[in-house]
C-alpha cells in the first residue's frame, strides 16, 4: 500500500509537479531500455518479411517448375476431336495413332419394378419388407476394386427416404425413383465392368431388393463395359474413358465409324507458357533481391531514436509517421545474414548444370544473364528472342538445366538452377529464422527473441526502482510538509501569547 503522500499546502510548493520533474530525468534511462526493445521489434519484423518473400517465391517456384506438368507443358492436336480429345503430360512426345474406337465404357445399372403410379411416400412394409434391415453392397469403385456398404432401412423408411440413404451414403451409387413408371434404378457412378461378374452385389441376398422389383436377388447391376481401343496396333482395355496412353491424356467421346481413318494425336512443347513462367520467375527474383539490396544500402538515421509514449502525445499523427519512417530506417544496413544470403543466391543460378558439355547448361546460354548495370544489384535480363530459340530447338535440355534433381558432390553439381535457388533460399530462410523466428516461435528460440527476453527483464527491474524512487521522494516532501505544518502550528500557537 502506497504511504501517505501530502502534498504542498504548508510549503506553497507543487510537489506534484516537482516529484515528476525528478523523476523525467530518472526515466531517461528506461526510455532508452524502451527505445532498445522497439527496436529489437522492428528488426525482428524487418527479417521476417524477408523471410516471408523468401518462402513466397520458394513456393512459387515449385508450382510453377517442378510441381508434376507444371514446366513442361505439352500441346497436343487431334485429328478427330469428335471421337476423342486430349492433353499431355511432360512425358508425351511424338504422336499416337488411334486406329479403332471399339466400345465406350459405361456404368451399369440395374432396374427394379414395383407399381406403376406408386407414390414415392409408400413405407417399405407397405411393399412387403418385414421389420428394420441391414443390407450389404458390393460396389464397383473408381480404380475398379469392389467395395462394400453397408446400408440401414426401416420398414417405416418411405421409398424417399431409401433414395436418399443410398444417395447420401457415397458408395458410388446413384438412385432415381419414378412415380409413374413405379421404377426404382441403382447406376455405379464408375464405368467399367468388374472382375466379380456384377458391379452392385446384395452380398448377403437379403431380399430387401427383391420386395422392390428387382429380378436377381444378388446381382443387381451387372451390365457395365470398359473401353476397348486399338492405339499404334495394340489393343488396349481400359474400365473409363478417360485413361493415359505414352504419356497422353485420352478422353473418348464416341465409337469410330466403320472404315474411318485413324485418328492422330500429336505432342508439342507449349513454348509460349514455358517462357511466360521463366518470365514471372525472372521478375519475382529481381523484385526480391532489389528489395534485400535496398534494405542493406537503408541510410541509418541515428538521430531518430524510436518515439517514447510522451514524446508520441507531444505530435501529430503525421509528425509520428515521418518519425517513424526514419527511425526504422537502416534496420538491416549491411547485415551479414542478408548480404550473405543474397549472394548463395546469386552463386546458384549462375554456375553450369552437370559435368557434361551440353548444349544448353547455364541460364546465359537459354538468353537469361545479370544486367550489366551496376546499380541493378545482380538483376537478371532476358533475352526473349533467344530464350525462344533455345525452347524451341531443345526444349528438354532447357528443362533439365533448371529443374534436374540431380546432386552436389566433389565431382560436380548436377542439380538444376531451380533445384539450386530453392536450396539456398531454405538455408537463407533458415538462418534468418535462428536470428528472427517466426510468428509460432517463442522468444527463447532465436536470439533477437533472447534479447528482448533480457531488455524486458531489465525494463521490470528498472521500473521497480523507479517506483522505489517515487515512493522516497514523496516521503521526504511529505515529512517536510508535514514539519512544515507542525512549525506553523507552533508558531500560531505561540503568537497567541505575544498580543
């Protein structure tokens, strides 16, 4: 509990005012410890959002490069796009001939037979199904497996309410009821036809399906078909239409005609998307390494400390950001981190790819090299018409030199610049986090967080000091007024006896 505090009516003074002047000079040295911490802040976020562009572009260029048919783009022209349609991954070269389209795959369905005009309202006990039933399905799937389902009805479930269960379960059955018709048919969403000789199975023939018109108490759907196709003379069997041949992607649409010429599929490198991705990939690279140059030539302004709370009251919104802006100002000026991280950058894109002597192994030969202006910091420039050329003419060497797995050992680097530039951005990212952290980091764990640890401890013991301090000074005035007070007394007192 704070002690009594008087304040200046016996002396005439204003201890108030003379208590916080004594302690504005005894706060310098805290603002300072403040002042340190604003900034410990501020270069901690200035790293971070290095770290944040560094991750951005990481991302980006795996997408954009080395995410499968992300780089290597293929352009494929059909002959026949009536019959089939297609695409193509990076591993399609060449063309495919496909001489015969024999039979389309479908998915089976089967039909059951209740009433004609029954009303989709009627209860399953009003069909004939005795009491609350369990049944078990086998279902054809997708990758042409067999799966089962198991399915709960009431024998107060309405024909509705069976639609809906089985729609709803997702075993890849579709239900449709018709009241006119009093027609209730089960279709497999996937096409083919299944090794097990049907392709929805009442595993247990529980005759649930029987009391609703269906003919085989087990074999419900049974009529599917897969796809039967000749390309380049083999005759291929496939359970969808949609299946990959050699690297192409094929869609069938129809049957061929009887005597229709052969339908050919032709790959080619999609040119102009693979240079618009080396053209974003040059732009966001120039814009991050312009951004980390600027930050290491920042001017510092040692005259713009951080604003304390005081100082803040004492200015215009305005009159604080401009402060601001030069005090945070030069955070990073010649950081080691940054300018060495920058440079493992500009050392990865620039060596050759391999050991061998290619045609195309560096960024240079592919028309990409460093601006030769000095103030660009290491930006790179293209030359659209060459890179063009070297697209066009070798297009697979192009993307081994910048996206090759490969490896660094004694004998060499084989990885490519891609490869190369994502590994030094991680280790960059890497250090930068031991210095900054992250926003789920905790203090403890890298050393500017360690810092502020220290700062803050040192903040709380100066501030209890302080309180310390305050608390002396109102003693002391307070004894003195309270002396002042008594001698006042004493001599009123006394007064009385000299009239």
């Amino acid at each position: 509990m704070a002690g009594l505090r008087v304040g200046g009516l016996a002396s005439g003074m204003d201890i108030d005012q003379i208590v916080g002047d004594l302690m504005k000079a005894q706060r310098i040295p805290l603002d300072k410890l403040l002042q340190k911490k604003t900034t410990f802040e501020w270069q901690r976020d200035s790293y971070r959002s290095i770290n944040t562009k560094l991750n951005t572009l990481h991302t980006k260029l795996y997408d954009d490069f080395l995410a499968p048919n992300s780089f290597n783009k293929k352009t494929v022209s059909v002959s026949n796009e009536k019959v089939v349609s297609a695409t193509a991954t990076s591993a399609a070269s060449g063309s495919l001939s496909i001489q015969k389209v024999e039979q389309l795959a479908s998915s089976s369905y089967g039909v059951g037979n209740i009433t004609e005009n029954t009303a989709s309202t009627k209860t399953m006990k009003e069909l004939g199904v005795s009491g609350d039933q369990t049944v078990k399905l086998g279902v054809l799937q997708a990758d042409g497996t067999m799966k089962d389902f198991d399915f709960s009805f009431k024998e107060t479930d309405t024909i509705s309410d069976v639609v809906k269960k089985i729609n709803d379960k997702g075993a890849g059955i579709t239900a449709l009821y018709d009241e006119k018709s009093g027609q209730l048919s089960l279709s497999t969403k996937a096409t083919g036809k299944s090794t097990e000789g049907a392709e929805i199975i009442d595993r247990e023939q529980s005759g649930f399906f029987s009391s609703l018109g269906f003919a085989d108490a087990e074999n419900l759907a049974s009529n599917g078909t897969n796809a039967k196709v000749t390309v380049n003379g083999a005759e291929i069997e496939r359970n969808s239409n949609n299946f990959t041949v050699a690297g192409f992607n094929i869609s069938l649409k129809e049957k061929t005609a009887s005597g229709a010429a052969p339908i050919t599929l032709s790959a080619t490198t999609d040119v102009n998307s693979m240079v618009d991705k080396i053209k974003d990939f040059v732009s966001n690279y120039n814009d991050l390494i312009s951004g980390m140059n600027s930050s290491l030539k920042e001017k510092k302004y040692r005259d713009f400390p951080p604003l304390t709370d005081d100082q803040r009251k004492d200015m215009t919104d305005k009159e604080q950001d401009l402060w601001d802006e030069k005090a945070k100002s030069g955070l990073l000026r010649s950081d080691s981190i940054v300018s060495s991280g920058l440079s493992e950058m500009r050392n990865a894109i620039y060596g050759k790819v391999g050991i061998e002597d290619n045609i195309i192994d560096t960024l240079a030969e592919m028309g990409i090299t460093t601006s030769s202006t000095y103030s660009d910091g290491g930006k790179l420039v293209i030359d659209e018409e060459k890179l063009k050329k070297a697209l066009t003419e070798n297009p697979d060497q192009v993307v081994k030199t910048l996206t090759n797995p490969g490896e660094k050992n004694s004998s060499g680097d084989t990885r490519g610049i891609i490869q190369r530039l994502r590994a030094s951005m991680k280790d960059f990212s890497t250090k930068v986090e031991l210095k900054a952290g992250k926003v789920t980091s905790t203090d403890q764990q890298y050393t500017i967080g360690k810092s502020l640890i220290d700062t803050n401890t040192r903040i709380s013991n100066f501030q209890r000091r302080l309180e310390d301090m305050e608390a002396r000074y109102w003693k002391q005035f307070t004894a003195m007024e309270q002396a002042i007070s008594k001698a006042n007394s004493q001599s009123g007192y006394l007064a009385q006896f000299g009239q």
